[in-house]
C-alpha cells in the first residue's frame, strides 16, 4: 500500500508540480537550474532521497533553514527547489501588506 501510495505522490509531482498540501498552500516543485517543471527522473530521485532526509531525526528537513534557497536535503540531492506561485497565500498576504504600507487601495 505504501508503495501505491509514493506512485501517487510522483505522479502528481511530475503533472502538478505539486502535492495537494502544496496546492493549497501555492506552491511548486521546479527544476533548481532551470525553473522548468521537473522531469520523472527527478521525481523518482526527489521520492527516494526524501527517505534519507527524515531518516536521521529530520535533520535533512531542517536543512532548510540553512540553506540560502530553503532547500530541503532531498531537494538539493534531485535538483529541485519548492517555490511559492503568485497564488500562494503567503503571496497574497505579503502584497496586501506591502499595499498597505505604501497607502495604496488593493
């Protein structure tokens, strides 16, 4: 079951560039060099060397705090980086925040 369940998961990465979570939240999963969708070799890596980032106590998600791009073990290892899209909530919040600072409307 698990592993209907990381097939799932690649498959939406590869046509979505995205999980439902990060759906929700405006957020992608692009190529780190190009910003292209990523490829199903990235996919699989991405997948595999996730196990490897939460495998030691978390320590290669917490990497993210360390590293200049917020990339995750697994993220670094594939050639990936998750970005935040223009529909990201965290977007929409940070540009009503900047129009309020600067007196405009929107």
């Amino acid at each position: 079951h698990i592993f209907h369940l990381n097939v799932i998961v690649v498959v939406l990465w590869i046509y979505f560039s995205a999980t439902p979570g990060k759906m929700l939240l405006g957020m992608i999963i692009v190529d780190d060099k190009t910003g292209n969708p990523i490829t199903t070799g990235q996919a699989i890596k991405r997948l595999i060397y996730y196990f490897f980032s939460v495998a030691p106590l978390l320590l290669g998600i917490f990497w993210m705090n360390f590293d200049k791009k917020k990339r995750c073990f697994h993220d670094i290892l594939a050639g990936t980086v998750v970005i935040y899209t223009e529909k990201s909530i965290y977007h929409k919040v940070a540009v009503k925040y900047a129009n309020l600072l600067s007196g405009k409307k929107k």
